[in-house]
C-alpha cells in the first residue's frame, strides 16, 4: 500500500505532495492539471524493473516504440531533448521554458528508499577489452565529443540501473543482470484512456485461463448485458485475434461491435483481476460507460479491491463519475480506506485539494463544479 506520496521534477509536477492515500483514490481536475501524470509517476514508483518501467512511462503517450536519441549533431535546443524519455522530466515555464529538472523524485512521506531519476552528462569510457562503460562526467568537463546523456536510476543511495541509448528501441531484450528488483515492488496494472491495445488485452485473457479470473471479468461485462455466457478469441487476420462474445440468442458477436462500454468493462475487469495484492491504474474511468454502470462497477470495485488487495488510483474530469464514486462508497465507507483529490494548478505548480466524502456530496447535491 502506498499511504501517501511526494513527486519532485516529474512532468508538470515541480513538487507535489498528496499526504493521504487509501484502498481507492479518485483524481479529478481541469485539463492540464496532470492527472494522467500522476497516475504515470505512481507506476513507475511502484514498478518491478527500473529500466523498463522509465521507458514505459516515456513511451506511453507516444503509443510508439522509442527510437535511440541523437548522441551528436545537437543544436542549441539540444537535439537529444526533443527525444520522449527527456518529457518526464519538468519543463520549468518560468525560466527559459527550455530548462529541464536535474532529476526526478517519486517517494512516499518519509520514505528511506525514494525513487530518482537523475538526468547527467556522462563520459563514453573504453576499457583495455574494448568495452564502453557510462562514466558521470566531473563537473566543468569540456569535452563534448565523447559525452552523451544518460539516466541514472536511484532507490535510495543504490543505483540501480543506468538508462542509455542502447536500451531502445523500447522492446528490446532488456538484460537479465539489469534487472534490478525494488523490494518494495507490486504488480502493476495500468489501464490508459484509450484502452489496452487488442494484442494487449488477449494477453491478459489468456493469462487468466488457469484461474477464476476469466469469469469475474464475465461478471462484470454481464452488468451490460445480462445475455452475455462466454468470451473467446479467434486468430484474424495479418496475425490479430478478435474477442468473440457468445449472447443468448443472437451466437457469437465481435466485442468491437459491442460498443465503447462494454470494450471499457472488459478491460478494466482485466487489469482487475492481474492485479491481485497490487496496483491499478485507471485514467478517465468513465470513458464509454453511463451513469447507472458506473454505480454498479464502483461497488464491485471496492468489494474487489479489499477482497484482493488491490489499491486503486483512477482520474476523472466527468461529474457522473464523481458521483457515481460518492454513491458506490455511501455503504461502504471506512475511515481513510477511500479519497478524493481534485489536481489544481497555481502559476507554474500544481497542487493536491482533498474533498471530505460529506464535502463533495454536499457540493454535488448543490450542483457546484467540482471537475
């Protein structure tokens, strides 16, 4: 359980600090206020392999898979700056607006073992056997053709990993040597807007085949349609494999041609379920479902999430979400096990404002903007 949660340095955040965190937390806020980012930083602070889930983090925007950065031929801006791992840090828009954070830090309050990314100039260094190794440049170093930028990763005082440009493109083999557990690492489940890609979710229903996972997810889709009895896949075309649902009376469907809602249930019952005793992530969790469904969901979510020990953070910017939360944990309610924060920005930071459960209901009885 992560009980509470510092970010320094980390995409909009310039220092952010939210004291409180439960079994369920809800973020809500304006555009640009870094809702996706904070769900981004938590991943990556929870997260089982240091070099990958850096990676992960730059490339999930990006929905593509990374390519190395320039090591020379910068200009001015710096070439290599432009490159989607350099984004994670903070861009400081009351100076240059080109300045970026000299690291980032993710920790829980008091924390021992704080996760930090530091971003530094280091030496290419060849040993009497040929081999290149990373060396932290000194400080007033000048000699530019034989440095590059490198990421190291901290927890704690111990590095643990070195991020280079020979660890991309992002699906390359990452080596078992560097693959440097955090002690403190949970399974991490991490649903985007958009959704799992189709090759990513038949993945997740596969690997829930030796268990009762596949019929809890069922269950969940059946909170759409009642008529819904199985789900399999069948291999596509070019490689694909589309998920069939089989519906009483009507045989087997495509799920795509089910609609928004119920492809949203089925991914959120996936992330679900592999996440057992860890993390999930849900950005804009309302996205395709309406008012009633989302009552219905949150209620099996925290039933779900004690049951398993799940510790859910998910983003909203939809006042039917909000108050479907409010309305899902009025039976439910335990001191500190639920939260609600609504992500403000001021001048150049952005700051965590919790509601009480009786605040935000009393603020959506009197239709007051809590978005």
């Amino acid at each position: 359980m992560i009980p509470s949660l510092h970010i320094s340095g980390f995409k909009l955040f310039k220092d952010l600090t939210i004291p409180k965190l439960g079994q369920l937390n809800l973020f809500i806020g304006a555009n640009n206020t870094g809702k996706s980012c904070l769900l981004e930083a938590i991943g990556l602070y929870a997260g089982r392999n240091p070099i990958a889930d850096v990676l992960q983090a730059a490339g999930i925007r990006a929905q593509e898979v990374l390519q190395p950065w320039e090591a020379d031929g910068w200009n001015e801006l710096g070439t290599s700056l432009r490159h989607p791992v350099f984004d994670l840090f903070h861009r400081d828009g009351a100076t240059s607006g080109s300045d970026l954070s000299s690291a980032i830090l993710i920790e829980r309050i008091g924390d021992p073992n704080p996760l930090t990314v530091k971003f530094q100039w280091h030496d290419m260094v060849t040993d009497d056997d040929g081999m290149r190794r990373y060396v932290p440049a000194l400080p007033g170093h000048v000699t530019v053709d034989h440095l590059e930028f490198a990421l190291p990763v901290f927890r704690g005082d111990k590095q643990v990993a070195l991020i280079t440009r020979r660890h991309l493109p992002l699906r390359n083999r990452i080596l078992e040597s560097e693959r440097l557990s955090n002690d403190d690492a949970v399974v991490v489940a991490h649903l985007p807007a958009c959704g799992f890609t189709d090759e990513k979710a038949a993945s997740l229903w596969d690997g829930l085949i030796q268990g009762p996972g596949q019929e809890r997810v069922l269950g969940w889709l059946r909170m759409l349609d009642s008529r819904i009895d199985d789900l399999d896949y069948i291999a596509g075309r070019l490689r694909s494999r589309i998920a069939l649902l089989k519906v009483e009376g009507e045989g087997r469907i495509p799920l795509h041609s089910m609609g928004d809602g119920l492809r949203r249930l089925f991914h959120i019952g996936l992330a679900m379920a592999t996440a057992s005793k860890g993390v999930l992530l849900v950005d804009e969790f309302e996205t395709g479902l309406y008012w009633e469904v989302q009552v219905q969901l949150w209620r099996a979510i925290f039933e779900a999430s004690q049951k398993f020990g799940i510790q859910v953070f998910a983003t909203t910017h939809s006042n039917d979400c909000i108050q479907a939360f409010v309305e899902a944990q009025k039976d439910r309610l335990i001191p500190n096990t639920s939260f609600v924060y609504r992500l403000e920005r001021r001048g150049e930071n952005i700051h965590a404002h919790e509601f009480s459960p009786q605040g935000l209901e009393a603020a959506i009885r009197q239709g007051i903007e809590v978005r």
